[in-house]
C-alpha cells in the first residue's frame, strides 16, 4: 500500500475497532491504479457524523449536512465521509438533502464515473461494483449509471468529465458524450466560479487539446463566459502543445490571443479572476503587443516588461508561432542576467539620495531624475555605484544646462 494510504491507515482501523465499516474512496483509489501521484486521501464510513466526532479526538464539522467530518490524524487533515444517498438536486448542481446509509455499494451508486466509484479496504484489496476498472483499463469515462441521470442530477459533471479527458488522455464513452451533448445548456445554472475551476485544470492538462475539441463538438463552450462566439478560434486551439504553458497566466494570456478577444478586461472579470492575475494576464498581452518577434526584445523592452512577465509572453509568443519556447526563454534569461540591473529596487541610490545632492525639497522631479539614472545605468552609461552615478549626474546636468 503506497505511503498517503498508510498515513491514513490509523482513522480506518479505529473506525474498525468501533464496529463501523471505512474504506478509502475517490480520486485518490483511481489515482493509485493510475499510478498517478495521490492527493488528498478521503475516507467513507458507515459510522454516523456525530459517531465519528465521538471517536476522534481532534475533529472539525466543515460539513455535517452532508456527512462530513474532517479528522486530524498525525497532524494532516482526512475528510470522513458517511455513506450516504441523496436527494433530489437543486438548480443542477446540490442534492436538496441526504440520506445517511450503512451501505458501501450505495454511497459509491451516488457518484459521478465508474473510475471514481472504487473502495479500497485496510488491506489493499478493491470494492468495485461499477466496472471502474475496466473503465480505467480501457482508458473511458463512463458514468454511474444513466449519463442523462448523472449530469441532469449535477451540470458540473459535464465539465468534470471532459477536464478528466485533458488530464488522462482517456476518451468519453458512446452514452456519456451523447448526454454531454443533450444536456450541455444545463451549464447555464452552474456558477461561474465552478466553471472556472474545472476550466483552468482542463486548460492545465496534458491531453488539452484533445479537450478543446470536445468543449467545441458537444457544444458545451456555448456557455462558458466569453466564449459563444469564438467556435472557430476554439477548434484551433486543440492544434497546439498546450504543455509548454506552465503558469495560469501563460494558460490565459495565449487563450486571450487567441480567440482574439477585443475587451480584455471585461472576458477576464467574466470568469471572476483574481486582481492579480488578470494584471499579470494583461501585462503579458501588452508584452504581445510590443514585441512581435524574438528580435523585438532590446533590454530597455526586457526590463521595463520585467522577467516573470518577460518570461511567460516569450513563452506564449514561441507557441504562437511554432518556435522553441524554452530555447528562446533561455535565451531571454541569459539577457537579463547580463543587465547590469534588474529592477529599480536595484538602483544603488535612491529618492533620499538625489534630494541631499541637489538640496530641494521632494517632487515629481525626483522621479524624473531617478529614470534617467536607471536608463544611463541600463544602456551602461555609468556604473550602478553610488559615487559614479553622482558623477555621471553633475556631468549630465551640465551639458544638459549649456545645450539649454
């Protein structure tokens, strides 16, 4: 049994010890027989919540509507789960109640895909009622049960299994695409935050082009923010090796290229991203901007852009337009390590200093001095040393006043 499982061992034991049944169950059984690393290790029981809470004693409610302690084992926080059946499903998305079961075989009938429905016992050995093993054998998502059941129960789950197609290179099965395609406008009751989740994982995969492609095929991008026009800017995104992109931002700035979206910053509110990111999404496009090909990165280009920003536009720009990312990013950083600075904060003097040369009072001067310090010491016009860059000043200063 592989490390996170034995970790975890000590909850399914006591459990045991109490008279209840527990199993590790989800993603974290599939990822084991993926051979892919396991996250989160989740554990359902047919001890009730409060039973539980009464055996452990270090546990947090988050979720007791839902059957839901966590458990802190060993210092690491374990999700333990009642089995459960549920209720009829509230705009698409949440069961209006649950119902708390002593059955393994029904908690795991609740679930989204075969692969997701496995139980593994203390011992290694696998509860596998719904053929989630051949599924993952076969490299198919299938559902549990009716596919039109499944997503008409939770929307998300359309969204969900085409994710897992970009992260396992496995394909949809017959009936579960054809319920994609059938049932697709129900995404519309999903919220956008949801959505965004499932998008980013899906644009992170290895296998994502091979996602786009179905986002366009079972119509499922028709509503998604932004993107009802864009079916053929869509198509072309599954022609490109969407691995090279290693950063959320890389992954929205080449979509935002792409698709040649007009309104920046309004497409990016509509997926409700962060303030951050959508800065550094937006400095990565004005990079786009300016710099067409590698020979457009001069150094006065390269350090105002900055190298995080420099970095990712490059990388996007290569992709675009067939060329070695990682060559010319290389390249990109070899340039600016030769810069005799890399920020302003690497000035050696400052506002303070430029104000006790010249004996005034602060102002918008200050500034003005400070950039044209930072430009002569960039084009390597006076050494990045306190006293030479006081040299440098009066000199320029003079020549400056008898041009004048």
């Amino acid at each position: 049994m592989k490390e996170p499982f034995r970790r975890a061992l000590g909850i399914i034991r006591t459990l045991k010890q109490h008279g209840y049944e527990a199993y590790f169950v989800g993603g974290a059984v599939r990822d084991h027989l993926l051979n892919r690393p396991i996250g989160d290790v989740d554990i359902a029981t047919s001890a009730l919540p409060e039973e539980v809470m009464a055996i452990f004693p270090k546990t947090v409610p988050v979720g007791l509507k839902h059957g839901t302690v966590v458990v802190l084992h060993d210092g690491t926080p374990y999700e333990v789960t009642t089995f459960r059946t549920e209720g009829t499903y509230e705009k698409y998305r949440r069961p209006e109640s649950v119902t708390f079961v002593r059955s393994l075989r029904k908690d795991l009938e609740r679930r989204d895909f075969t692969m997701n429905a496995i139980a593994m016992d203390e011992t290694g050995q696998l509860i596998d009622p719904f053929g989630g093993q051949q599924a993952i054998a076969e490299q198919v998502i299938c559902t549990v049960g009716a596919a039109k059941d499944r997503f008409s129960e939770d929307a998300l789950r359309m969204m969900r299994a085409i994710r897992f197609v970009s992260q396992l290179g496995f394909q949809l099965a017959k009936e579960t695409k054809q319920a994609i395609i059938e049932h697709a406008s129900l995404l519309a009751h999903i919220s956008v935050e949801r959505k965004t989740v499932e998008f980013e994982k899906l644009m992170a995969g290895p296998f994502s082009a091979a996602a786009f492609s179905l986002l366009v095929e079972t119509n499922t991008f028709l509503y998604l923010p932004g993107l009802a026009g864009k079916r053929a800017e869509l198509q072309k995104l599954s022609q490109y090796e969407w691995t090279a992109l290693t950063s959320p931002a890389e992954r929205w700035g080449f979509l935002v290229y792409l698709l040649h979206v007009e309104r920046v910053s309004l497409f990016l509110r509509q997926w409700k991203l962060s303030n951050r990111l959508m800065k550094d999404v937006q400095t990565i496009l004005y990079a786009l901007s300016v710099v067409r090909s590698f020979a457009d990165w001069t150094n006065e280009r390269l350090y105002e852009i900055g190298a995080t920003a420099a970095f990712a536009a490059e990388t996007v720009r290569s992709l675009v337009n067939g060329e070695n990312s990682t060559q010319n990013v290389q390249k990109l950083r070899q340039r600016l390590a030769a810069l005799p600075i890399q920020d302003r904060s690497e000035l050696a003097v400052t506002g303070k200093d430029v104000i006790e040369w010249y004996n005034q009072r602060g102002g918008p001067w200050v500034a003005q001095t400070l950039q044209q310090i930072e430009q002569a010491v960039l084009a390597g016009l006076v050494e990045n040393e306190k006293e030479r860059i006081k040299e440098w000043l009066i000199r320029w200063n003079q020549t400056h006043e008898k041009n004048c």
